[in-house]
C-alpha cells in the first residue's frame, strides 16, 4: 500500500533525481511467510482429504502456498507503482526477514 508521502517521495525522485538508483525494502518477509503458511496448513488441515496426507506433504503444500501469495503480494507492489504513475522498474523492491 502506497501512502501519501510515499507517493510523494517518489515524485520528487523521479523530477529531481531520476538517475538515482532506489531501492524499496519491505520488511517482515519471515512474519508475512509464516502467517500465510500457518492458515494455508490450518486449512489444509480441516480439508476432508487430509487423512490422505503425510504431515509433511501438508507443511509441504502450506510452505509453498505461502511463497505464491509473497509472489502475488510482490506483484500487487509493482502494480501500484504502475497506478501512481511509476514504471515497473522504477525501483527494486528486496522483501527481507528479521536479521538480514
């Protein structure tokens, strides 16, 4: 989600500094992962073919569940970029966890 500032910030990069190079950091990559796959496996798991699938099929399915909705929420990213009027390529977006 874009906020207001945000979007101004942006503004004034590309009018005054456009051949700077930005990069956008969203954090808590590890908490949007572990999030996402704990409801995946919740689910999963009150699935009726569950009693069909090894525990570990089910962290399996839920882990890569999880990295499909980072990817979408990525793609949701560059989407709003595009919306406020910034090219795709504006800005790198590095999705980081707690400690790197």
């Amino acid at each position: 989600m874009i906020h207001k500032a945000e979007e101004h910030f942006f503004q004034a990069i590309d009018k005054y500094a456009a051949n700077a190079t930005v990069v956008i950091v969203r954090t808590m990559k590890d908490k949007f992962i572990d999030a996402r796959e704990t409801q995946a496996r919740r689910t999963m798991k009150s699935a009726v073919d569950v009693h069909h699938r090894s525990a570990t099929a089910i962290d399996e399915a839920a882990r890569a569940q999880a990295e499909q909705e980072l990817f979408e929420r990525q793609e949701e990213d560059f989407q709003e970029l595009e919306e406020h009027g910034l090219r795709k390529d504006f800005a790198p977006f590095v999705y980081v966890s707690h400690g790197m």
